[in-house]
C-alpha cells in the first residue's frame, strides 16, 4: 500500500483559483464604474469599455484552463525558445511597433482592430527562462562565470529592450522580479547585490538623462508643488481614496472618474477601488494579493522539480510585485509608472499572460508532493548557505 505520506496530490489549489477569480469579479464592478463617462463620450454607450473587458475575461479565463491542464513540464522544453522569442518580440516593436503617447509598446493586429503588449510575455517567457537555467545549473547557480552571469545576461537583455520603448515601469517590475528570483533560487548574495549595484547606477543615469523622468522624481519628491502638471495623477488619487473614508462612497458613485483622475480605469484602478469600496475594500483587496504569493511560496514547498518550484515562485512574485508596485503608485509612496493592477484593471495583454501564467502554476500545484524539503532554497533553508565555488 502506498504511504499517504508521499502520495501526489491531484487536486489543484482551489484558494488561488477562486482569489483569481473573485478579483475578475471585483475588477468588471469597478470598470463598470470608471469607464462609464470615458466610454458615453468618446463611444456614446456607457458600457462599451465593460463589454470588451468582459469578452476579454472570458478568452483569460480559457487561457487560465487551458495552461492549467497543460503539464508545465512542457513549457520546460519549451523556455529557451520562448526566451528568444520574447526577445524577438520586444525587438519587433522598434520595427513595426504602434505608438500611443510617444512610447512603442505595441503591436496593432489590423484584423482584429486590437493592440498587444509584447513586454508582458517576454516578463512571463522569463520567469520561466530563469527556472529552467536554476533546474539546469543546479548548485552551479553559485559559480559567477557558469551560473549567474548568463542569467544575469537574460536579464539585462529582457529589461533593457522594454525599457528602451520606453516603459520603465515594466523594466522595473520585471528587474524585481528577477533580482527576487535570484535570491530566492540560492543565487549568491553578493553577485545579487553587485548586479543590483550596477543596474541602480545605470537606472540613475537614466532618470538624469531624461527629461521626463527627472520630472517625474523631482514632482515626487516636491509632493503637493506643481499639481497641474506631473502631480496631478498621484493628487487626484489621493483625493479619491481619502473621499471613500471607511466603507466608500458606493459602487458607480466615484466623483474621481468624471475626468479628474486620468487613466481611472487602467493604471488608477486601485483609488477608483479605495473611493467606492472604502479602506475596507482596499485592505481586502491587498491582502488577496499577499495570500497569491504566500500560497504560490507554499506550492513551490512541494515542487517535485527545480522548474516547477521556480517557475512558482516566479508568477507569484509577479502578480505580487505587480500589484504591490501599482498599489505604491496610487496610494503616492512611488513615482507614477504606468503599471496595471493584476485581473483589475482595464488592458487585455496584462489580463490575458496572467491568467495563463496562474493556470501554469495551478497546473505545477496539480502535481506536487510531500517530498522532503530542498537542501538548496532560500524560501526553505533561509539559514543554510551553500560552498560551491
């Protein structure tokens, strides 16, 4: 008889799947809500923003099934040739890539009169290129030449091409993602903090070069100065998660939304949350995230391989930071970025590659066991230091 103690564990986590879910649910309410009077003026239908959100919703919630049942295994295979065509895509955009507001992040499918956003699946075609190079490499993550180098090149390369559209929102996210990666696989600390170091002075040189950018801190850290220009998104979200008080002002009762707040219904959508749903709304909401990640950290415990543990651990630290980094933007503790808040705000590429990534991590939770702890992982070893040199 076989021991219950190591016998798989078929059944998905239902707790993820249904948190999923619900924030689907709760982002349909509230872009009903704030791109109502977007969509009466430039469409002359209230609902027209809500039926192309729900009809996307239904396409992520067949991706989600889809990469659910598929064996992630596959995509273990698959990874260094989506790694490349990630970057084939990021490439592209420099080529024959749409521009909306001076940036190419873009691609526009004629036939289906709908734009794509390629640096959301280079984000995901890396996440699972680092899992494959930490389930190859094993305790050679350690060495600097074999190990970290040529993850550290994957990661300049993915990052510096989104950046370069220019979206250093995502080039943010996507380097904390990474650098979480790193740390979490065994990677040692001080290659981490080096490569950070080298990244953070490149990043600084940036922000000082460009105009727009030094703006951007400089509004930031002059807070209430200058509202009509720069500050006027992170003022006006301010203004709407302080006027929902405790229990909000009511679903579709935002003032914030009649033209006040820019981009209420996309990179916004958390103050549009805090105005109608209160503290209490926001707080819920935040946790749900948290819970995401703990319980992604939980499943990568019982990983029956390398790959399946980091790719885990990578689409939960991507949902997190993702969310945590729009939360931050919103609430005014970080420069405005242009992030999108995870299956809440309105946008079809982000809502659709998160989907399928969590159906890729239900699908790793499918096949997990009880297997003993790793010797190698900092999320299960956070004491033991590997001396591979």
């Amino acid at each position: 008889m076989a021991n219950p103690r190591i016998a798989p564990r078929l059944e998905f986590d239902k707790r993820i799947l249904l948190i999923v879910v619900f924030l689907m649910a709760i982002g349909a309410s509230l872009i009903a809500s704030s791109s109502s009077h977007f969509s009466t003026e430039k469409f002359s239908d209230p609902y027209f923003l809500l039926k192309r959100h729900l009809v996307r919703i239904v396409i992520a919630g067949l991706f989600l099934v889809v990469a659910m049942h598929l064996d992630y295994r596959f995509f273990k295979r698959l990874s260094p040739l989506m790694f490349l065509g990630g970057l084939a895509m990021l490439g592209g955009l420099f080529v024959v890539g749409h521009v909306i507001r001076d940036t190419t992040r873009w691609y526009y499918i004629d036939v289906l009169k709908v734009t794509f956003q390629p640096s959301e699946v280079a984000r995901l075609s890396l996440v699972l290129f680092l899992a494959y190079w930490f389930g190859r490499m094993g305790h050679e993550i350690t060495n600097l030449k074999r190990g970290f180098l040529p993850a550290a090149v994957a990661i300049v390369l993915v990052v510096g091409l989104i950046a370069a559209q220019p979206n250093y929102g995502t080039a943010t996210a996507t380097a904390i993602i990474a650098f979480l990666m790193l740390f979490l696989g065994g990677a040692r600390l001080h290659h981490i903090l080096g490569f950070g170091t080298v990244l953070a002075i490149v990043a600084a040189l940036r922000v000082m070069s460009v105009p727009y950018l030094r703006e951007r801190f400089v509004a930031y850290f002059s807070r209430g100065e200058d509202l009509q220009a720069i500050n006027w998104q992170p003022f006006q979200s301010l203004i709407g998660l302080g006027a929902g008080g405790l229990f909000g002002t009511g679903l579709g009762q935002s003032r914030q939304k009649l033209k006040w707040l820019p981009d209420s219904h996309t990179d916004f959508i958390f103050s549009i949350l805090g105005e109608e749903m209160g503290l209490i709304g926001t707080v819920v909401v935040s946790f749900l995230f948290l819970l995401i990640v703990l319980r992604a950290l939980k499943a990568s415990q019982k990983s029956t391989d390398t790959f399946g543990e980091m790719t885990v651990i990578g689409i939960g630290c991507s949902i997190f930071v993702y969310a945590m980094l729009n939360i931050l933007v919103a609430t005014g503790l970080f420069p405005v970025t242009g992030l999108p808040l995870p299956f809440l705000s309105y946008g079809g590429s982000a809502l659709l590659v998160n989907a399928f990534s969590i159906g890729i991590l239900l699908n790793v939770t499918r096949k997990s066991t009880n297997r003993p702890p790793s010797r190698r992982r900092r999320v299960r070893q956070p004491k033991e230091r590997l001396c591979v040199s």
